[in-house]
C-alpha cells in the first residue's frame, strides 16, 4: 500500500523536479524513492550529496558494494532496493545465481572468504546493529581501514533506503 506516492508532473518544485529528472539512469524513470524524498526538498539535495560520495569515491569495488546492497535489501524485505540493485549488481558483474545466492543462507553458495565476510558483516548489523570480533577478523585480513569503514556506511546506507522505501510504500513496479 502506497502510503507516500510518487509525485507526478509539477507536484514538486521546478528546481527539485528538475534535480530528480537529471539523476535518473540514462533511459530510467528516477528511482522512486528519490522521487518521493523530493516531496521534502531541503533533504533530497543533502542526500543526494552524501550517496553520490558513497557509490562514486568509495573504495569497494562495485561488485563489493552491490553484495552488500543486495544483502541490506535482502534482510531488510525491501522488494524495491532488492529489483534496484538486483540491476545494479549485473552491471557489477555477478550473475543471476550470485544475485539470487545474496538473499540465501551463507552455507547454500560458495563465495569467496572475502564476500563471505561482507555478507557476515552485513546480517550481523541487521541483526545487532554491530559485527562481532570473529567477523571483524575475517574482514581485516581483506580490507584495509577505507574500505572498513565504507562496509558500514554501505550496510547503514542501504538499511536506511530499505526502511524508508517499506514505510513509505514504495514498490518495485
């Protein structure tokens, strides 16, 4: 149920309208949920800011930070992050059985010890909002302080679009 709809043509402000048209994917519609944070005009741009920095200065490779965007969405039941990464992550380079793989038990596929532990680290902040030492381990011996510290935010970042996506209604269709 849509609780907080989609704008249509001219139900935003000109310059908001315009900055959500200009970060839609070449030959997209702009992503729902950006559309609908456009409804509170002094935080889209804030936002904007802050996701762009993350998915174009991290360190992760983007098959590093597909996963774990797939595996927030994944534990967080959010069908429109899930079918939005899902595209993502092919673009990345994993296939439709790894894709399919990230919503699964850790044991029903064969990743590699270093997308094991992402996928570790990012049910274990689902869960407890916190990684433990042994998962910490695991991720030290694959990446360095950068890249550490950008597995969170990635986890906290796609968590927040899950939650907000679920309450706001907003479907992958």
């Amino acid at each position: 149920m849509t609780r907080i709809p989609v704008p249509g043509p001219g139900e935003l402000r000109p310059d908001i309208e315009q900055l959500v048209a200009a970060i839609a994917p070449p030959g997209r519609e702009p992503a729902k949920t950006m559309a609908v944070l456009g409804r509170q005009p002094d935080l889209l741009s804030p936002f904007l800011g802050w996701a762009a920095a993350l998915a174009l200065n991290g360190v992760l490779s983007n098959r590093a930070h597909e996963l774990l965007a797939l595996r927030a969405a994944s534990n967080c039941r959010s069908e429109f992050e899930w079918v939005e990464h899902a595209e993502y992550a092919r673009a990345a380079g994993l296939t439709d059985a790894e894709i399919d793989a990230a919503a699964q038990p850790l044991a029903d596929h064969d990743w590699t010890d270093a997308e094991h532990a992402l996928l570790q680290a990012a049910d274990e902040l689902h869960a407890t909002q916190n990684v433990t030492d042994a998962t910490w381990a695991r991720l030290t011996a694959h990446y360095d302080a950068p890249a550490l510290v950008e597995i969170l935010f990635v986890v906290g970042q796609y968590t927040l679009l899950s939650m907000f996506a679920n309450a706001a209604g907003i479907d992958a269709s």
